[in-house]
C-alpha cells in the first residue's frame, strides 16, 4: 500500500511539473506583447501586413503574413488562412516563434509546426524605410521604397537543412502600426 501511494506522489509530482512547465510557456507567448520601441525590429515587423510577391505583380500573392501588436499572428496562402496563434520575436537570433492550436493550422501548414503547437520562422534582410509623419497624420510607407524582409520556414525536426524550406521574400504596402490608440507611452522614443 505505501507503494501504490509513494507511485500516486511521484506521478502527481510529474503532472504538476509538466502542467507549470506548459502554462509558463503558453503565458509567454500569450500574455506578451512584441516590443513598439522606434528603432526595433520588432516594430518594424509589427508595422503591417506582408506580402509575397512573385516578380513586381501584385496580384501573384502567395504568402501573407501578419503580425499584430498585440502578439497575434496570421499566415494565409492566397486568400486561405493556413495558420493563427501567437508570437514572439527574438531579436538576436532574428527569429520569430510561434505558439498554434492544434486546430489553427491546416495540413499544408502541418509539415512546419514542432509537438503540435510550436513552429519557427527566421527573418533576414529586413529594410525598412518610412516617410516622417506630419503632426496629426499617420506615417506613410515611401512608395517605391517599400519596406521588404525575407522569411524562412524550415520542416519541423530539420536540422541538418535537408527537409523541405520554404522562402519568401516580402514586401509591406500597408503601414498599419497605430501607437496613437495603444497603451504604449509615446514621449518615451520622443
């Protein structure tokens, strides 16, 4: 008997860990905003909607993703939503974590995604070019100077770089970072 109870702790220990474990994770991605500091790329990537472009045709969209201020992201393939959750940048090693649902990510998106939940994408070349905003108006994005990034997603569990890789390269038409309605203190990057 004191046995089966000594076991019973030890398996209730086990589920208490991995339960902290697993909140402490989905906390972090949901409960944390990227950072809206000027100057950042965190901001830089929140500041609107990317496209894929295949040439100069806007209308050959592929990929489009978005990824808002308040650390939600979409992924949609044309007009399809492949992929939502929650993200966070890391801005050393210029990645960008995802934290899915099982039921938010469709079974092209599937190849993409680690445990069910978790997927990476890493973004290089991220230029980024803005008009200066008038006093009471929005910044514009400097047309022929769109801002551009280039996303890689890799299949999950690839490490030796020899499964399946998807590489966009993108551009921002729409600038839609609004700090003017956020909780973020503006005189702050004054």
């Amino acid at each position: 008997m004191k046995v089966l109870k000594g076991f019973l702790r030890f398996i209730l220990v086990v589920v208490a860990i991995v339960l902290i474990f697993a909140i402490v994770i989905i906390c972090t991605y949901v409960l944390g905003s990227p950072n809206t500091d000027t100057g950042t790329e965190s901001r830089n990537i929140v500041s609107g909607p990317w496209t894929e472009v295949v040439g100069d045709d806007p209308k050959a969209e592929l990929y489009s993703f978005d990824f808002n201020q308040s650390g939600e992201f979409k992924i949609a393939k044309g007009d399809k939503q492949i992929a939502d959750g929650w993200f966070k940048i890391d801005e050393k090693s210029r990645k960008i974590k995802l934290l899915m649902l099982p039921s938010h990510y469709t079974e092209e998106f599937a190849p993409y995604v680690n445990y069910k939940v978790l997927s990476e994408v890493s973004f290089s070349n991220l230029k980024f070019q803005i008009k200066e905003a008038e006093f009471g108006k929005d910044p514009e994005i400097i047309k022929d100077k769109e801002p551009t990034v280039s996303f890689l997603i890799r299949e999950a569990g690839d490490k030796e770089g020899s499964g399946e890789t998807l590489v966009m390269n993108c551009k921002m038409y729409e600038y839609t970072l609004d700090l003017y309605s956020s909780e973020h203190d503006l005189t702050r990057n004054a």
